[in-house]
C-alpha cells in the first residue's frame, strides 16, 4: 500500500542520524569500553591483551602520587565549586540591582571563559611568581615583607591553581546566576516585599531558594570540569614543584604516555569516568525524564 | 458511501487506546465540526485524517480512495492550524504557494491561484509581508488563504479560532460561515467551542473520552441529547440536569423538589419504556425552557407554572438569568431583560415540558418516552 | 542571558549601593589585571621586565615581542614563530566547526521533529558523551587514528573535534528546534515538502542565532584544546595551544618573557575577537548548554 517514496521518507531521519549515532558508540562507548578493557591488562608503552584483573587498581591505589592526584583532585574541587558559586551568586545578585555600567562590567567578568587554559596558566604563573610578579611589585612598591611564594611551596601551590581557576569560571557561574534571577517571576518579589520581607530576608528565603536550578547546574557543570582539569596545571605548574600539583588528569597523561604504564594510566582514566559518570546520570536522568 | 469517510477507526498509543470506533461519513459539500473537552481525541481524529497520525486500525477514505498509507501531501487535504503555522521566513505570498510550488505547479498557475484567492479573502495588500508584521486576525486569513490556494478535496481547521480575541473570534466565525456557503466545500473543523460548533457545523460529533458521543446536526444535538455528557457540554448556561422521581399513579409525572423541599409534579407528556414508579431521574431542562409566566413559548403544548424563591438575579444585557433551587440544586432561568426580580422574592416559574428531556441518573442515557 | 531585563524590585540603600559598586569594581579590576599585565609586558623590551615593575606601562614601547613571537621565536626547537602553528588551528578549526554546526543542526532537527522510538536513549548517549573526561578515549583514540592513517595530521584533528562536538551541537539544536512549533512541520509535510526540503526551506533559515551560539561554542572549545592536541598532533599539524606551551616551557635559554606574553595574547586572540564581536550570543550558548541542559 505504501509508496515507496513515503516509506523512504519515514526512514531518512533515522538514516541521516545513524553515522553520528554509530560515531559516538564507537568514540565514546566502544572506546570507553576498550579503555576499561586495558585497565585489566598488563598493557605497558603499547596495548597488550593478557588478563590480569585488578593489579592495575590495586598497583595504582598503592601509589603514592595518585593518592596526591586524588588529595589534590579533593581540595581543587571543593574551593574551585565552592569559590566559584559565591562569587558567582554574589556578582550577579549585585549586578541585578539596576546597576550603572552593566553593559561594562559583564563582560569584563566573563572574557576570560572565552580564554585558553594554557593562556590563563601562562599570564599566571607569571603573576604569581615571586621572583618578577606580585610579590615583586610589592616590593618596589615599598612593602617589603610582603611574601607571596605559593607557586613555589609544595604544601600552598595548589591553591594557586585554584586562583587561576577561580578567575576563569567565576564569571561564567555569574552569568547563569544572573540569568536565573532573570528568570524570577518580579511580582513573586513585590509580594514578598509588601509582606515586610527586608532585603536580606527576601535574598535568603524566597531568591536563593528559587535558583536552585541554577544552583544544580552550576555545581554540574564545575564539578565536571574540575575532574577534566588539565591543561591549566600544565601550563600554570606543570604538575610541581616535584608533584605537588598532580591530578588525576596529569596522572593519567603522564603514566600512559611517559612513563610507559598504560594498564595504570587506563585504570585511572576509568576511575575518573566513573566520578564523573556519579555526578553526571543522576542529573542527565533527570534532564531527559523531564523533556522526554 | 461519503465524500470522506472514516471506518471503525481506532487510535492507540501503546495499550492505550485514545480513540474508540470511530464511525463517521461525512458527504461532499458537508461542514462537519468534532466538538468536546480537551483530550477528548478529536484533534487525534483529524490528524489520522490528515494523515499526521497513523492509525491503528479501520480505514480512513477520501473521495472514494483508502488513504490509511497515503503521505499527508498527497490526499489532496488542506489544514488551517492553531498557531496558523506561517512560515516565519517566508512572505505571505511565498507561504500560500509553497504547497503548489512543492506539487510542482508551474509559476503562472501558482501566482493566478494566489491572485484569486488573495481577492477572495482581501488580502492582496498582504502579500509581500511577513507573518511576523501581521496582526492575529490576518494571520489567520493567510492560514485560510494557504488552505485555499490547494484547492483541496478536503479543508482540515484545528481550533482556528481559539488564538483570537473574543470580538474577532465571532468576526472570523461569520467570515467562515460566508466562505463555506459561497464555496460548498467539505469541511472537517475541529474546536473545543460549542457555539462555534453550533452556528458552523452541518452536522456536529460531540466527543468524551475517546468516544463519539452524539452524532446529527446542531438542532438535533442540541434539543435532543443522547447523553447527560452531550446534554451538558452543548448550550450556554448550560442544561439544567435536576434530580428528580417517576410518578406513574395518575398521569406520568416527574416530581422535583422546589425550593422549600416540598415535591412539585410536573405531567409529562409520554412514559419513560420500561421504568417503575418511583424510579430516580435526572430531568433535563434548558435555561429557555424555565422562564416567567409572561415569557414561557406560546406554542408550547405543555406549560407548568409553580411558585419559587429567587436566590441570585443575574442581568446579563439581552436576557437575565434568575438562579432558584430545584432538586436541591441551583436551576438557572432565562428570563426577559426587563425581568423586576430581587433576591429572596418569590415568583411564578413556567416550565414548557415540551422540551424537557429525562435521563438516567445511573447510565446517565437518556430515558425516551413513548 | 535572558536580555529581556525585567529589572528587579529590590530597593538599596545609599551605604548599601556604595558597597556594591566598590564590590564590582574590585571583581572588574581582578578579572583585567592579569590580561593587563600581559599586554603592558609584551610591549616592553626584556630588561625592564626583569629589573622592573610589572604594574608599570612600557617607558621603551616595543613591538619586537610580537614580531618574536609571530615569526622568529624558538618552538621547540624550530625558530619559527607561532605563525605556521597559528595557521594549523585556522585548518583545524574552520572544518571541525562547520562540520559538528551542520551534524548537531540535523541531528536536533531529527531528534525534536522526527521523533521516534528510543530518541531519548540515542540523544541521552549523546549528551552524556558531552560530560566525560576525554582521557578516557585518549589511549584508543591514538591507535585509531594510527589505522585511519590519520595520525599526527590536522584530518586527524578534525576527526576528533567533529566527533566530540557531536553532543553539544545536537543539543544546543535540539533545545531550540523543540521551542519550534511543530505544526509549521506538519504545515509543510501536508504541503508537500520532503524531509530536506523542511529543513533547508523552513528550519535552516530561521536557525541563524543557536547557529551563531554552536560556531561561536565550538570554535572556542576546539581553539582552545590542548589536551588532543598534545596527544594526536605531531610537529606539522600541532596546534596554537600546544606550540605556546612549547614556547613558554622551552628550558634553552633566557626565558624571553614579553615573548610568551605576546605570544599568549596572539593565542587568546581569535576567541577574544570572536568573544567581543558576538559575546552575548556566547553567553547565551552556555545557558543553553548548562541551565537548559
């Protein structure tokens, strides 16, 4: 009964779709898989296929340097996501109170989103390096105790990696912050007024409590990049001083390719997917019951 | 055998079945309106006509031809939707002739099809705007003029009225009213407004749940309901359903309580098939057939007059609605305009028995007499 | 961002306005200070950032740096300049982003207008290969692009950049075709218009803005990657990102710091420009990728 040519029409969508869908199952699952695979394997410079179960774990939690990658993973990402979402909520609750120079400013906090990681490391690891940057111009300036060494202390550098990651993304959480308070409905915040909410009321119970969407996507979208992060601590530290700035992400480049460990450098790789994939499906999952 | 008819049609999604035998036939030049609450399945309905829908099972048939596999382009349907579904892109001009231009009709042919119709909708100062500059009322006619342009078997209207405001809602109503009578052709047209419904249709399908509830012209669906759902949904106020019982010792008659609970009998004019006295019933009857003495139907053959307090008084311009308690229920009466009534008085009520309709209070059919 | 400002009814006071001003302010200048510290540097001849202070604005206004960088300066261990690396980001980005633009505009269109059974799976797969760590593909990435032939060429790049650009295009497409009425689809089939003919006669041409927002998301990702490229790239094909690494950690010699800096703002500058020509289509891309999400 069909004609042919309705019957075509009816498969072209799925037809026009399958490559990008064959793509991402063979580039990301298939690869995942086969990343999974290696991590039981006794791979070393090059892939090799011999069983050997969980020695690569348990090889990998007996390292110390991962368990600095993994300290270091902790503190980054707590201050990174925490440090963030306040400035971020800050900024934007300020610059939605009818500020002059909006225009300006927004901008100003956001362009270093639009900036490579490796050229925030380069601008600084150069500001903070006490030989030439702040503590320098303290220095010349006249404070002469000021002391400003973090880059070059094994136990604060990454807290510096943390600054320089704090300027990059901060603006951006502003923006969806600001973005959400956008979103509020005005007359939800008259009626809290005429209620008699004062400012700081009105701030903590009813507009903080309404972004929590924003909240959720904010930490979503931090988390994720704080486990992805690796370009900026090449760039910023290179991993230094010795290993004091290791993450997962170094970790996993370094022992696969340098140091000839695949197996390990796989079974790290899987173990950050599986942090990820923890923050991810849950809020994935969500997103997509809700839009079906 | 109609000009379109649709045949046992079911519709599921998955196990659910949203649309139960449905069976219709409408005939050529017919103005067919499928009218119900939302969800009720008639937007369903007219989208496995236009073949947007598959269907589950029975046959769709256009002109004589099954069109169950037919691609929506090709059974030679034409569809004015909700939004109007203009292309933003496109001029006025371009989205009337987009469908030729797609069947491959020469140039000449489309822009004479588009001049004819762009005069008969008066729309021609129109045409090389786009849609974003047009008001919601000529958006509309651009919707019509695109359906009209194809010269199709069948015009297809989903709710295409309900993004108007109300004074242009009755504007364009009379509009398609005028063209349908000037050009004769088959209408399916769907809406959730029963007015819309009865002062369009030739024939109305009444729709609940999936089912089609009541099937005839607007006369017949509105003076003599099949169902208290039919009943109820069609007319505004809406029927007064009035909790009753048969009496049969005597003269048939059904006997409401009035306002102060004493019972009132009111003589019908036949026997409900089949029923005992005593039995509980829903009396049915509309805001026009409960009026005052003066205002009751002079040809009417069976008029009861009883006293009763007025609870609210209404004015509503042309006509003003007298609410009172019936059955323990709030009755609403259309009364003349003039009407000099105040809450808490009592007046004369003229019921006109003629047209009051019984129900079953438990299948909630309807009772007929004989 | 929503530009529709509905400015908010909260009322501040006098003391309270100050605060927040110097509040603002006090961000603006931590957010400027680094980018002004490179590009004061990167004018001064070396001596007087080495004795100087680095606050200061250049007393020997120079331009030698740029030069340097653009074309002279030592990349590993070619005097080169950024300038062929440059040009090898151009080669691999200009591919990479129309061809992720064209598949994510075809896959959100399928996935909101065309939709069929398991859609949601296929676009949930999708989405969530937007969000994982890349390391986990790097190993067998590597060895593929070895099969493919494509290894250490700027295809190869492409290849990758297509591949991984695949969930965020799809799903910035498929968040703005789904506000899209869908009766203008149906409009069109019962007109007679076929699957391509929709979309090239009805979705393409009022897909302008979350086209700007993919290019402009895609462009700065892929521009910005060091990560892939340090792996996949060898010497011809490396991109911007890694050769700047290359020349800022380079251990030979005196560490020419108005060099890096100059050479870092030359590698900041496409995304910068890109940022400042349609930066608030950009904003609007990165709700549409998180908040939406």
């Amino acid at each position: 009964m069909t004609d042919l040519r309705t019957r075509f029409q009816d498969w072209l969508p799925r037809l026009v779709l399958s490559p990008s869908l064959a793509a991402v199952l063979v580039f990301v699952y298939g690869f995942i898989a086969f990343t999974l695979y290696l991590s039981f394997t006794d791979s070393r410079m090059l892939p090799s296929y011999d069983w050997v179960g969980l020695e690569n774990y348990s090889k990998l939690w007996g390292l110390r340097h991962w368990h600095t990658a993994i300290a270091n993973l902790g503190i980054f990402a707590l201050l990174y996501i925490t440090i963030c979402t306040a400035i971020g909520l800050t900024l934007a609750i300020f610059l939605d109170q009818k500020i002059r120079g909006e225009g300006l400013l927004r901008p100003i906090y956001l362009y270093p989103m639009a900036l490579s990681f490796i050229v925030t490391g380069t601008a600084w690891k150069w500001f903070l390096d006490p030989g030439i940057g702040l503590e320098h111009t303290m220095h010349l300036w006249g404070w002469e105790s000021f002391e400003f060494g973090w880059i070059k202390d094994r136990d604060m550098a990454i807290y510096t990696v943390v600054i320089a990651a704090v300027w990059q993304s901060s603006g951006f959480v502003m923006a969806m912050f600001l973005a959400g308070l956008r979103g509020i409905d005005n007359e939800i915040l008259k009626a809290a007024q005429i209620d008699g909410a004062s400012n700081w009321n009105l701030y903590r119970r009813i507009v903080i409590p309404l972004l929590r969407p924003a909240f959720l996507s904010a930490f979503v979208i931090l988390s994720h990049l704080a486990v992805k992060s690796y370009d900026l601590v090449i760039a910023l530290t290179g991993g230094g001083p010795g290993r004091a700035t290791e993450l997962p992400a170094t970790f996993m480049y370094s022992y696969t390719f340098t140091r000839n460990s695949m197996g390990i450098g796989a079974a790290s790789a899987v173990i950050m997917l599986m942090t990820i994939a923890a923050i991810m499906t849950p809020y994935l999952y969500a997103e997509l019951k809700d839009k079906g | 055998m109609g000009f379109l008819d649709i045949r046992n049609v079911t519709k599921s999604y998955g196990a659910v079945e949203v649309l139960h035998q449905v069976d219709i036939s409408v005939q050529e030049g017919e103005f067919l309106v499928l009218v119900g609450p939302s969800g009720c399945g008639k937007s369903t309905l007219l989208n496995m006509i236009a073949g947007l829908e598959g269907i589950t099972s029975g046959e769709i048939a256009i002109n004589g031809r099954v069109v169950n596999a037919v691609h929506p382009s090709k059974r030679n349907i034409a569809m004015v939707f909700q939004s109007y579904a203009l292309y933003p892109n496109m001029s006025v001009a371009q989205n009337m002739t987009f469908g030729l231009e797609m069947h491959g009709v020469p140039k000449p042919e489309r822009d004479k099809a588009l001049k004819d119709v762009a005069a008969l909708l008066q729309i021609e100062p129109l045409l090389d705007r786009k849609p974003g500059q047009l008001s919601g009322g000529q958006r509309q006619r651009v919707a019509m003029g695109r359906a009209l342009v194809r010269d199709p078997d069948v015009f297809l209207f989903d709710e295409p009225l309900s993004n108007l405001d109300a004074k242009l809602r009755v504007d364009m109503r009379t509009e398609i009213k005028k063209l349908h009578e000037k050009l004769k052709t088959t209408v399916v047209y769907v809406t959730h407004d029963q007015i819309e419904a009865l002062t369009l249709s030739t024939r109305i399908a009444v729709m609940n749940g999936g089912y089609v509830q009541q099937l005839g012209t607007p006369q017949e669906v509105y003076d003599d309901p099949a169902n208290v759902f039919v009943a109820s949904f069609m007319g505004s106020p809406s029927m007064n359903l009035i909790p009753a019982r048969l009496r049969l010792n005597g003269q048939a008659a059904v006997e409401i309580a009035d306002g102060a609970g004493q019972p009132v009998a009111l003589p019908l004019t036949g026997t409900p098939g089949g029923a005992q006295d005593g039995d509980a019933l829903l009396f049915g009857l509309r805001p026009e057939a409960l009026t005052d003495t003066e205002g009751a139907d002079r040809h009417a053959r069976n008029i009861v007059t009883f006293r009763n307090p007025v609870d609210v008084v209404e004015p509503a311009g042309s006509d003003t609605f007298v609410t009172t308690t019936l059955g323990g229920k709030d009755a609403i009466s259309r009364m003349r305009a003039d009407t000099r009534l105040t809450p808490g008085q009592t007046c004369d009520f003229a019921v006109n028995m003629d047209k009051a309709v019984l129900f079953d209070p438990r299948t909630e059919q309807r009772l007929r007499l004989t | 961002m929503s530009h529709a400002t509905q400015d908010t009814a909260v009322r501040t006071g006098r003391i309270a306005r100050t605060f927040i001003y110097l509040v603002l302010l006090l961000f603006a200048l931590f957010y400027l200070l680094p980018f002004f510290v490179m590009l004061a540097n990167s004018l001064k001849p070396l001596s007087e950032i080495t004795g100087g202070n680095m606050m200061a604005l250049p007393q020997d206004w120079t331009i030698a740096p740029w030069l340097s960088a653009w074309s002279t300066a030592q990349i590993g261990v070619e005097p080169t300049g950024l300038r062929p690396y440059f040009l090898n980001s151009i080669l691999m980005v200009v591919p990479a982003v129309a061809i992720s633009t064209v598949i994510g505009a075809l896959n959100g269109y399928i996935l909101t207008k065309w939709r069929f059974r398991g859609d949601t799976v296929i676009f949930g797969l999708m989405l969530f290969s937007c969000f994982i760590p890349f390391q986990i593909v790097l190993i067998p990435m590597a060895r593929m692009l070895g099969l493919m032939g494509l290894a250490g060429s700027t295809p190869g790049l492409v290849l990758v950049h297509v591949v991984y650009g695949i969930g965020f295009g799809t799903l910035y497409f498929r968040n703005y075709y789904a506000a899209f009425p869908t009766e203008l689809v149906r409009a069109a089939q019962i007109d007679g218009a076929g699957f391509f003919q929709i979309f090239w006669r009805i979705m393409l041409p009022v897909s302008g803005p979350i086209a700007v927002v993919n290019i402009i998301w895609q462009f700065t990702n892929i521009w910005n990657d060091f990560l892939f490229g340090a792996s996949f790239a060898d010497l011809d094909s490396m991109p911007m990102t890694v050769a700047l690494n290359n020349l800022v950690n380079s251990s030979t010699g005196v560490k020419e710091y108005n060099v890096h800096f100059a050479g870092a703002i030359l590698a900041a500058l496409p995304t910068l420009l890109v940022y400042i020509v349609a930066g608030r289509y950009f904003v609007r891309g990165l709700m549409a990728g998180s908040v939406k999400g």
